[in-house]
C-alpha cells in the first residue's frame, strides 16, 4: 500500500486518509478534523474545501506518479551482535542551558490550595459530634478555600494571556486535590474567556475546587483501582457527584448555583451523562465549564494505573466529543486559554529527536515550532512538509537519555 498527495479537487469519496487533516477556525483555534483511516464522504470533502485545505494525504493501491510502477522493497532485517551499541558510536549531544518553563501560578500557592483542598475533603470523613460533618472546621475550610480562590482569580486576571499549561498543573503524590486545583485553574481561565464577571469567576472558581469532594465518601480502592471496575463499583463512583452535593447542601456550605455546578459536571449535552441525563441549555454553564477542565485535567495527569496522555491527544479527544459531551463555545473558550506545548518544553519527536518548544505560530499551538537539542535547526510540526513528525513524549530534565544534560 502507498501513500499520495493530492488535491482537495481531486479527492472522491471512499478514499481513505493516511495523515490528520488539521483546520483553523475562524476564531483562530486549530482543530483535528479528520483522522488517519477517515473514509472520505461528499461531506467531509465539502467540508474540508470549505476550510480551505489544499492538499490530503490519502492509502493509494498505486505508487505516486513520480514513482515507478515497482513493489516496494523489502529489506532483509540484520540482527546486530548483542556487544554493538549504535548510541557509543554517535557523539554526545552538546549540554543545552536549562530555561524552566514559565509558569502562571507559583508553587507556594498551589501548595496552599492543595493543603486546604485536602482540609475541607477530609473533615467529610470525619465527622463531628452529632455523627454528620464537623460543619466548623468545613466552615473555615472553606473560608480558606475562597482565599485561595480569590488569590488565583488575581493571579490570572493579572496575566496579559491568561494561558494556561500541563506545568501550571504538574502533579503532586495526591491526585485527588492535584485535581481540584487544576481544574479550579482551567474553569477560572475559560469561564474568563467566555465573559463572566469577576463575582462570576470567583464563584466558578470555588465550585469547580469542590467538584470532586464527594468522592472522599466513596473507598479509595475503588478509586485507585487498576483493573476494571464491577457494575456496582462503577456506579458508586458515578453517585460521588450526588453525595459532593447532597453533603455540602446538608452542612449549608453554598447555595444552589454551587450545588448544581458539582452535582451536574459529568452531564453530557446529547443528555448521556449522569445523574439526571440532563441535555443541552438544561445543563447549568459552570458544569459545562467544570466538565470540559474534568476530563483534560484528569486524562493528562499520572494515576496508579495509566500513564498520562499528551495534552495534544487530550485536545484530540475533546474535539471529537463537541456537541456530544461538550458544548462547542465552551470547549472553543478552553482551548483558547490552554498553551498545549509552552516555550522551553522539552519533547520527545516520532523520529527519535529531542528538542525544545521555541513557539508557535498562531493558531498553531497544537504542533508548534521545535529546536532541535544542541543545534539551530528548527521543525515547524504545523508546516505540511512535517506533519508526519508528531510529539511522542513531554519530558522532564530528569527523563533525558543517557548523554542529554542541561548545564
């Protein structure tokens, strides 16, 4: 099987894609739109000219036309002698300077969110004298909580983009209150991006902290386990939004809007969610907000049983789910704040090269502008010519290979 270039004019349906086909909205925002294996219909080709997409990669049963009319050549496979070590033969890459990646929040303060996070959920499962929730420490847990909330509402507001990247939410040992900060962090700059007040802001803020505390009352082997869950566990798991709300409602923590927020945050818009399987404009914004956040926050971080996925393919995911999961503005005004691969990344490429995110073009942030380590050399991943190229791994100094050192 080949693969050949071709022109969006020349495309007919049933053929069948072999590379992604990205577009640019007309807010800017680079979208998938088409995935390797796609089969080509008259709407997909409508679509895709609309979009004005000038070329599509597609599965050809014949070589491309500067290509002879020959098999594809099958090399024998040389197994090397076990001594030979092809990495000693090539010279150690040059040291690069270590430049952190900028950050929006500092680590004192997400520090001090996360110990108040896991002050409020663990007063829910420690109850007080009458047998229910000790309602004065949640009370200035809570107090705390909105401090918090209010100082990262500043701290946000105050940056001129707003952007928001994978270090601003890097992992602590504790997923669960790792979580609700970031999510509290991708609702805040998305709820930002879509107009709401400040007043609004801060009170998105808050809910989408407390989104996950009813998950304090459901056993933690159930939600760390590795393996499948049973139907019953399963479904205690999908009740954590009905007792987060239920519990805080019972203390007299918050009002409606911050019950419904958490009680509501894995609806869908095709009504498929739950609890209620609410549908579309029924769903309240702030769990429209909190569910888009939810699901990329918790995709993208390490947990005991997956490793995380590159925010790229948590973008990929997200896209395919609009107007199914997610509602379009909402996930168009998340995106927007998110800064996939900020400047000063190191990433790992599909053709074994380590090199460092130096920036992206506009709406290019899904496959932005990559210097190739101890060189000058530069691969836009966003140009034609490199689309075959992808992000395989987002490293940490710690994971280089042997002979990559930072000075």
């Amino acid at each position: 099987m080949y693969t050949k270039t071709i022109k969006m004019n020349k495309a007919q349906p049933g053929m069948k894609a072999s590379e992604p086909v990205y577009i640019t909205t007309n807010s800017g925002t680079t979208m998938l739109a088409i995935r390797p294996g796609t089969i080509l219909d008259e709407k997909t080709i409508k679509m895709l000219t609309i979009r004005n997409v000038p070329t599509i990669v597609i599965f050809s049963e014949t070589p491309p036309d500067d290509e002879p009319e020959a098999p594809p050549v099958v090399m024998p496979k040389i197994k090397q002698p076990p001594e030979i070590i092809i990495k000693k033969e090539s010279p150690k890459p040059p040291p690069e300077k270590y430049v952190p990646v900028k950050t929006v929040v500092d680590n004192k303060l997400k520090e001090e969110a996360i110990d108040n996070v896991k002050q409020l959920f663990t007063c829910f499962t420690e109850p007080g004298a009458d047998g229910g929730i000790n309602k004065t420490t949640a009370y200035r847990c809570v107090e705390n909580i909105e401090g918090v909330v209010g100082d990262l509402l500043d701290v946000i507001t105050g940056d001129s983009t707003g952007l928001i990247h994978i270090n601003d939410l890097k992992n602590y040992d504790e997923y669960t209150y790792h979580h609700s900060l970031s999510v509290s962090l991708l609702s805040i700059a998305t709820g930002r991006e879509l107009g709401l007040d400040q007043q609004s802001l801060f009170r998105l803020g808050r809910c989408a902290m407390l989104h996950d505390i009813g998950k304090q009352l459901i056993p933690i082997d159930i939600i760390n386990k590795k393996g499948k869950l049973t139907d019953e566990e399963f479904n205690m798991v999908k009740n954590h939004p009905v007792l987060g709300a239920t519990n805080l409602k019972a203390a007299a923590i918050g009002d409606v809007e911050l019950w419904n927020g958490i009680l509501f945050h894995h609806e869908k818009v095709n009504g498929k969610g739950y609890p209620k399987g609410l549908k579309g404009t029924d769903i309240p914004l702030f769990a429209k907000i909190i569910s888009v956040a939810d699901v990329y926050d918790a995709v993208t971080s390490y947990r005991s049983y997956r490793t995380p996925m590159l925010p790229s393919k948590a973008f990929e995911i997200i896209s395919q789910d609009i107007n199914a999961a997610f509602e379009l503005n909402v996930a168009k005004a998340f995106f927007s704040k998110l800064e996939l691969y900020p400047a000063n990344s190191v990433v790992e490429l599909s053709d074994n090269r380590i090199g460092i995110v130096v920036g992206s073009e506009g709406a290019s942030r899904l496959r932005p502008i990559v210097r190739i380590w101890g060189s000058t050399e530069l691969v836009n991943l966003a140009a034609t010519m490199n689309h075959h190229i992808e992000i395989t791994n987002l490293m940490e100094p710690k994971d280089l290979p042997s002979g990559y050192e930072f000075m």
